[in-house]
C-alpha cells in the first residue's frame, strides 16, 4: 500500500468517526499521475440524491477551532472587543481561517483534524500553480491577459501584516501565510462563514459540474449536503463549480484551466477607445457624469463573450461615441443621447455603420496585443495538464478566440440600420423597375 492509499484510508476511517455520511453512494478516492486526489463513483447515482453529508462539527473553522486565546487584543483585556476589529476590506473570515489552520498543522498528529489536514496539500514541497507562486517570465507568457494585473501582491502583503497585528503567531512565515492562502482559495467555503469543508473540497470544479452543496436554511439541521445534480453514472468524477469564471480567473485563484471553459471571455480597456480619438475622453467622462442608472455605463474593461459577443454596454458607448456631433447639434443633453442610444440598441438591436466600423477598430487594437505572444499560435500534440506554459497558452488562444469570433456574433445581433434603409430603396427600385416593365408591356398590346 503506498502512503497515499495509507492517507486515504485514515482519512475515510476520521469521516466515519466525525459522522460524515456517504449514504451508501459508493463514492471512492482516486488519484492519477494527471489529476490530483478526486472522488468518483462506483455506481449510478441519480438526480438529486445525496452524495455525503458534512455535519458542522467537522468542518474547521473560528466555531470549532478556537482562535480567540491567541487574539493579542484578547491577551491585553480578555474581552470579546476583537470581533469589533474594523474589516473595511471584508477579509476578517479569510484571516481567522489562516490562523485556524496554522495553529492545527502545528499541533500535528495531536490535531483532531489531522487526518484530514493530511489529505489536503499542506506539505513543504507541495506546489501551486495559482499566479502568486508564477515568477516574472512565466507571467509574461500570460500577456495581455487582465488576470496578471488581478493578481494583487500588495493585498497579499497587507493581509499578512494584518495578521500579524491581530494575532500572537510570530512563527507564521510569509511562506506559510502563502500557502494556506492558496488552500483556502481552492477548497474552503461560505458557510458558517468561511469553512474548510471535509470530502466537499475533495472534488474537482468544472462548468460542466455535475454536483453542488447545498445548505439547508429552513429546517434545523446540523449537517450540509452534497447533492447530484445530475444522473452520474458509474465510474464518472464527481464535480463541483468554483463559479462562472473564464480560465484567467480559474489560473489566477485555483491554478488551473480548462480547455473546453463555457465562461470564457476577453476584455477590453477604456484606454484601447480613447486612444483611437483624442476627443473621446472628455465625451465619456460627460457621459459618465451624466449617467444615472444602477449598472455602470462607463467601466475600465469591457467584456467579449465567447458565445454572447461584445457586452451591450461597450455597443451603446460607440453607438454615443460615433453619433455625438450629431445628436450635439440637434441641441440633445447627454441624457437624451443616452436614454435614446439605450433604446437604439438595447431594445430594437440596431447600430450605425460608424458604430460597427469603431468597433472593429477596437476589436482589431485588443487582438493586436495578442497576436505578439508566441504561445497564440504554438500547437500541442495533446493536453499538458499542469504545464505552466500549457496553461497560459490555453488562457491566450480561448481570449483571443472570443475576440476573433466577436464581430460575426455582434451582426447576427444587430441590425445596420445604414443597410436597412439602402435595402427598402433597393426595394422601393426594383417594384418601380417591375411597374414600368408591366406598363412598357401593356403599351405594346
């Protein structure tokens, strides 16, 4: 028996005794030189059936692992005034987390959780492949990619150093911080607010999930499910959902990809439109200071669906941009252009030929930026996995794609109302041509 069956099998043998229950699914552990640890099962499981069951004593978290004695606020006063630190940045949950799991892997085997912490990749040699752990040329391979600029080093550091104010953890290494860091990016949840969920952060995240965990807010239970949400036939991986995230993010906060990724989009900058006409910056910032609505018109990125295109909010602001002087002289405010742009094209689909013509102009400038990255147009025989470099052409080439399709899908969507109106005179020419035909024939009779 190798030591990972071993920790497998001590692993399964701690569910039972903290009442994890697999309702008789036959859900097994697997592990593959291309996939980490992963759960399959060994028979048809139906839609909607439970595949296990969390009780909340089991999960890791401030409830079940205390933190507060280790609170340096707590040490000066003993009192509960650390659950009123300021959490401007919402990251409150995420640290306890960190110190929850840095206090039980230094008690080792003494941990109850141990054999749980065991099967998670807490090791010193473990290797990540989130972009906190990519130096600088591996980066670069993932240029223009907008994940590289997500990547948030300054938080990172931040938060580390928050740490350290708030608790007594001297021994807690940047390193360390680093890596349950990444475990708790990969494999925690929201419940209870903010969790390590034993054997639910055993499965693997696709968009094509066939699984999900569901929490029961009604009826007074002391327990979460994993339920099928699908029929899973024998031998299939049972599969959760990270989110609708397109591979930049997944690379970014899980380290990893996938090729065939439903989600994926490409973005565009502000900058790539005002570039292309030194007068478009002041009209969008009138623009953006006359708009009233909930949902921003005016963003620093602008998204291009693989299967939805251009986001519509992009295809309003050109409609404006290319019909200002215009609509400017027919003494509209900038509320009436936007009101009558919103109607235009959200609500009867119709663009102007300058409109369409802008925004193969900022399409072509975005795939430009592409085009220099040498991994666009490298082939693979077959899937790299993990490869660093296969990652990031996969991130590149599924970007670039949503661009190059992005034009074919933006006129099957809207109409050029230029060409409509040259369609009804062609029209309007060809009954005339038919009306003097039939006349030049009814004169010669």
């Amino acid at each position: 028996m190798s030591s990972n069956e071993l920790i497998n099998q001590q692993f399964l043998k701690w569910c039972e005794t903290v009442g994890i229950d697999f309702n008789n699914n036959s859900i097994v552990i697997k592990e593959t030189p291309e996939k980490n640890r992963h759960l399959i099962t060994e028979k048809f499981i139906p839609n909607g059936t439970i595949l296990f069951k969390v009780p909340y004593t089991a999960m890791l978290n401030p409830l079940t692992s205390e933190i507060k004695s280790i609170t340096k606020q707590n040490q000066k006063n003993n009192d509960d005034s650390d659950d009123d630190v300021d959490d401007e940045d919402g990251t409150k949950l995420w640290k306890d987390l960190v110190v929850c799991i840095h206090k039980e892997l230094q008690k080792g085997e003494k941990s109850q959780w141990y054999p749980y912490l065991s099967i998670l990749p807490t090791a010193k040699d473990q290797k990540f492949d989130n972009l906190y752990y990519w130096n600088n040329s591996e980066l670069e391979l993932l240029k223009p990619s907008k994940c590289v600029e997500r990547i948030g080093n300054d938080k990172v550091q931040l938060m580390y150093e928050q740490i350290q104010d708030l608790y007594d953890v001297p021994e807690l290494t940047k390193e360390e911080f680093l890596k349950i860091s990444s475990i708790i990016m990969s494999y925690s949840f929201d419940v209870n607010g903010k969790s390590m969920v034993p054997v639910s952060d055993l499965l693997n995240a696709s968009w094509n999930y066939n699984s999900v965990l569901e929490i029961d807010d009604e009826d007074d239970v002391d327990y979460i499910c994993m339920v099928a949400k699908k029929d899973i036939k024998a031998g299939d991986e049972l599969l959760n959902i990270y989110g609708n995230h397109p591979n930049g993010e997944l690379l970014r906060m899980y380290g990893y990809v996938e090729d065939d990724n439903q989600n994926e989009f490409a973005e565009i900058d502000l900058d790539t439109i005002t570039k292309l006409n030194n007068n478009y910056t002041n009209i969008i910032d009138d623009i953006d200071e006359s708009y009233d609505m909930e949902d921003p018109l005016i963003m620093e990125t602008f998204d291009v669906y693989k299967d939805e295109g251009i986001v519509s909010e992009l295809v309003v602001l050109c409609e404006i941009l290319t019909n200002h002087d215009e609509d400017m002289k027919k003494g509209l405010t900038y509320k009436q252009i936007i009101k009558k742009t919103i109607n235009k094209v959200i609500n009867n689909h119709q663009i102007s030929n300058e409109t369409r013509d802008l925004l193969v102009k900022i399409i072509d400038h975005t795939k430009n930026k592409y085009e220099v990255n040498p991994l666009l147009k490298k082939e693979y025989e077959n899937k790299q996995g993990y490869s660093r470099e296969y990652m990031a052409s996969v991130v590149i080439k599924t970007e670039y794609q949503c661009l190059m399709d992005a034009i074919n899908i933006l006129d099957k969507e809207y109409t050029i109302m230029e060409n409509k109106e040259l369609e009804k005179i062609e029209r309007k020419k060809r009954r005339m041509e038919k009306k003097d035909e039939r006349k030049a024939k009814k004169s010669k009779k």
